[in-house]
C-alpha cells in the first residue's frame, strides 16, 4: 500500500482500477518548406477542423453535462480561433520558410512559459489551456489520430491516472464506469476538476509521480474531500470503503425512488421537478417516470449535426418523438437559439467582438424568418403527439413577443390550409435570461402563458460578468442579491397575471437556493436528470410557508457574503454523512 499526497480538487471518495494515460509522443523538429501560403492553407483547414469538434463537444458536454462544464469548450475554441495568437507563427513560416507545426511550437513554448512564471494560480491554468490547445493542433498537423481512441473501452470501474487531461480526454471517457481523476499537473481550478465535480466523482491534482509509479489495473482508493490516492489499499481501508459506499448507495436508491415521486412540501405545495435535455442522446436515455416533464428542450442540436438547415420533416419527426415518450407529461421546447458565439458555416452568421450581445436566438429567427417558420411547423404538426408547450428564447420587447406569436399564427394557417393537424391551444412562453425581459416581466406576463428563468445567462447579463473570467467569478453567482431580487420580480409579475414561472438555468438544482426559489413562489425546476431526485427529497422535507419567511430574510440581507453563511447553515441537502437519515423522511 503506497500514498500519494495532492491537492484536493473535486470531493468525494472511491475505489477502481487505474487506467494510466500516457503522456502522448509528439516530437516537433524543424524543416525546410517550398510554398509558405500553402503551409498556412493547412493550418487553417486544420484549424477549422478542430474549431468544429469543439463546438460539438460544447453542446454534448452542455446537453449532458450543464453549462458550467461545457464552458472550457467555448474557451478553448476561442482560443484556436485567435489568428492574432498565431500570427507570429505564420510570420515566421514566410519570412523562415520553415513549417507551421515547428513554429507554433516555439510560440507555445515561449508564451507557457510566461504564464508559468505568473504568481496567480487562475492565469497559470490559462497557459496550460493554451498549451493544450497548440498541442491539439500540432498533433493533427503531423497526422496523428486525436479522440477516443486513446483510452481503451472499460468494462469495469476505473480511476483515471495522468499527466493532465483536455477536455476532450475527459468528456470522450466512459461516464458508466469513470469513479476519478488523479492527475499531476492542473490545479483545483483546472476542467478536470470542474468536470469531476459535475459528475460528482472525485479528483486530485498535483499528484506527484502517479504516472511514473501507478501501473494500469492496479487498485486504487481515491480520496477527493483530502486530497491523496492510495495504490493497493490494505483490507482495512477497503472495509471503511465499503462501509461508506453501503451508505451511499443506499442514497442514490433513495434519490432514485424520489425521482419517480411527487414533490410535495410538508405543508401540501405541490412543485413540479423537470429535466433540461436536447440531443439524441438525451432522447435515448429520457425517462418519463422519473421526473414531472421536460423543462426545457434545446433544439440546436438539430442544426449542430447538419450540413444544411435540417428540414421541416426531420424536425417533425424529433419533436414527435420526444412529446411521445414523454408519456403525456408537459414538454417545453425552446426555438433555435443559436448564433453569436455558436457558428455553422451553413448559416454564414457574422463575427462578433461580442457574441453574447449580438445576432442569436430570437433576434436571428425574426430576421430569416423562413428558417423559423420551417421550425414553427414542425412543432405545431408535432404538438398533436404530447402536450407541447413553445418557448421563445432572449426576448428582451414586447415587440419581439408579438412578432414570434405572429409568426407561429401565419403557421398555423399554412397548416389549416394545407389540411395539417396541430393542437387547437398551445401554450407559448418566454424564456427571462436579460435585466430588459425581468423590468418588462409585468407587461410580457401579460402576453406570454408561462415563464422560464435562464439563470447561466441572467447572472451573466445583471452583474456584467464574463461566467469564464476567475477575476470576477465572486460577481458571478445566483447568491448575488441583485440575481435574486430580479427572480422574485419576474415570479411576483408571473403570477400577479396568473401565469406559472419556472427556471431552466443551472441554479436551479444548487441545493443552496432550493428552499430560497421556493419560498420565492417559484413553480417548477428543470435541471440535468441525475439531480431531480435530490432536488424531490429536499422539497419533501420543506415547510412552504418557512421558506416563504426564509427568502425575505435572504433578501434583506446587504451582501452576498451574508447570503452565503446565511443558506450555508440549511441542512435540507443529505450529506454523505446522513445518508441513512435521509431514508425515513420519504
């Protein structure tokens, strides 16, 4: 039995094989080339390849995942894009006549070691994003096959031992038997850990000697919460082990039974709990009786897999499918939301300087309006298969509320003529994810049937703090009270004109803000499907009306600080260490 000592990244701790990724083989050596416009041609194609992976991995990763880890991906996208990052490498290739993968080589390594030498941790990440990213590119340069195939398909659980991991190595793992990350590099900011923590395996980092020491299938015993591995665990550390996974799992039964229960406070407030979804894999594994409806289904992914705009029938027959297995239970599907710092080649959308406040959603919709209404008939000849609910995304005026519902109504007459079937009333409603839609709220609530708050977007829009950028991540929280006021405006104006108010965003599973958006008045949850059981057993041992005292007393507080010790001494959430306690309150 032999420790190793790191940092304490993601918390948590478990047992399986080691899987030892060796550090990949990618020698540069310098050369002479004939045609240097030639050599950049194939960076760019290069570049354009790897840009695109990137943005699919972004929407897996988001689908599955949530916003938060999908986040790396946008980052390290732009990252590839920035043709002033690589400049001095495509002077040196004409003015040296020397190949792109040897010169972005030497940038990489001259600009790493800037960032090594910087004191914050945050920007010492950032230098081993960019080296990840160069390596990625130089790899595919010199034709070296990049994916999946670098990790062996597993069949039993196991623990990921490594330099450091991308991205890409993470999200591509099996998510089935994946227990941990011990990494040597990274730090407890890195994705790694950001990953780990959304998965909810644990994860050390700054491991030293694990790749050199640790040979794959040796077992290992990982402790995240303190931040060491244990290769060979002797037969006392594996029964505390077992003793711990016992209760455990005992919890994920409990969690699991939850899930396919009314979520019902203690004083009788019935609160709908949901799923966010939205690619085809979401669909596979969807389970309709294990939550109360769909929340919010994405239909980007639709336009992310083709070549061309995906046509009326193709859309038809997902939107069928997916109101069909969900077994009568409400569906709410989102209108393409798209553009800005999501490109397609197909769609020739513009480059931005800020793509968060630019051409996307329903702005891009409103403008090709042909494109939309293609969608708009496939939903509607979908909503006679479920009980289909429409919803229009970043609606910031009345005017463009009107517009959308215009839109759809021009569809329907299409269809009526065409001798189509559709649902005769079909609820439509806004997503709130901009300070404009929640000082509006009381007049779109007027002409919209239902809410639904996008927090990752509304956090970013009220505080104007970039959700990537660690210098300002203590702006960028649902606790800041400007967020939670703006919440109760919207969910005080929905129901003052009697119209259901949801949330879709990632704070809607954080088991900190649970009671506070309960006692707020919020009526439904839509969250990734492994938290909605957890999120049913802390409404369960709710009071309603203590909650409704709770919030007002969260927002009469002065800071976030003080909203965070305040939510912090809330116990709703079962700890590893109660999770025996937890079974008799179903």
């Amino acid at each position: 039995m032999k420790k190793y000592k790191g940092l304490a990244g993601a918390k948590g701790h478990k047992m399986g094989k080691a899987v030892v990724k060796p550090a990949q083989e990618c020698a540069v050596s310098r050369s002479k080339i004939e045609d240097a416009d030639e050599e950049i041609r194939r960076f760019k194609e290069v570049q354009s390849a790897y840009s695109e992976e990137l943005l699919k991995l972004f929407e897996t990763t988001k689908e599955e995942l949530g916003q938060d880890a999908a986040e790396i991906f946008k980052a390290y996208r732009m990252i590839a894009n920035d043709d002033y990052f690589f400049q001095n490498a495509f002077r040196k290739v004409k003015e040296e006549r020397i190949n792109i993968d040897y010169a972005i080589e030497q940038e990489k390594q001259k600009t790493c070691a800037m960032f090594a030498g910087m004191e914050d941790t945050y920007m010492r990440e950032r230098g081993m994003d960019i080296e990840n990213v160069c390596n990625e590119l130089i790899a595919r340069l010199k034709g070296i096959a990049v994916g999946q195939e670098r990790f062996a398909p597993e069949t039993e659980p196991f623990i990921v031992v490594a330099q450091d991991l991308t991205p890409a190595d993470t999200v591509r793992l099996d998510k089935k038997y994946l227990r941990g990350f011990v990494t040597e590099k990274g730090g407890v900011t890195s994705h790694a850990v950001i990953l780990a923590k959304t998965l909810g395996i644990p994860a050390v980092v700054g491991a030293c000697g694990v790749t050199d020491e640790i040979e794959n299938g040796a077992s290992l015993y990982i402790n995240g919460t303190e931040g060491y591995v244990v290769c060979e665990p002797d037969e006392a550390l594996i029964k505390q082990y077992e003793l711990e996974k016992e209760a455990m799992d005992r919890l994920a039964d409990h969690y699991a039974k939850m899930a396919k229960k009314e979520a019902r406070t203690l004083d009788g407030r019935r609160i709908s709990v949901c799923v966010n979804a939205g690619d085809a894999d979401s669909m596979e594994e969807f389970d309709a009786e294990s939550c109360d409806g769909v929340g919010l289904f994405r239909t980007e992914f639709l336009y992310m897999d083709e070549r061309d705009y995906p046509s009326e029938d193709r859309q038809f027959d997902v939107y069928r499918e997916v109101l069909s297995k969900a077994a009568g239970k409400e569906v709410i599907i989102r209108t393409l939301d798209i553009g800005g710092d999501k490109q397609l080649d197909y769609m020739d959308l513009p480059k931005e300087e800020n793509p968060f406040l630019g051409y996307r959603a329903i702005r891009l919709c409103l403008d090709r309006k042909e494109v939309f209404k293609t969608q708009l008939r496939a939903l509607l000849r979908a909503s006679v298969y479920g009980r289909l609910k429409i919803m229009f995304p970043m609606i910031v005026t009345l005017e463009e509320l009107r517009e959308a519902k215009a839109l759809l109504e021009e569809a329907k007459a299409e269809l009526k003529e065409e001798g189509r079937a559709y649902a005769p009333k079909i609820p439509t409603g806004i997503m709130v994810e901009t300070p404009a839609a929640v000082l509006l709220s009381d007049k779109l609530a007027r002409e919209a049937d239902f809410f639904s708050i996008g927090t990752n977007d509304l956090i970013q829009y009220t505080t104007a703090s970039d959700r990537m950028n660690e210098k300002v991540q203590y702006l960028y929280t649902p606790q800041n009270l400007s967020v939670l006021r703006a919440i109760r405006l919207v969910i005080e104006n929905g129901h003052k004109a009697h119209i259901p108010v949801g949330m879709c965003g990632e704070a809607a599973s954080d088991e900190r803000l649970v009671p506070v958006l309960l006692g707020l008045g919020l009526d439904e949850f839509s969250m990734v499907p492994p938290q909605v059981g957890k999120v049913k057993s802390m409404i369960c041992r709710m009071n309603h009306k203590e909650m409704e005292a709770l919030a007002q007393t969260v927002l009469s507080l002065d800071t976030v600080k003080e909203v965070e010790e305040t939510l912090g001494k809330l116990s709703f959430a079962e700890r590893e260490g109660e999770a025996d306690a937890a079974l008799p309150r179903e």
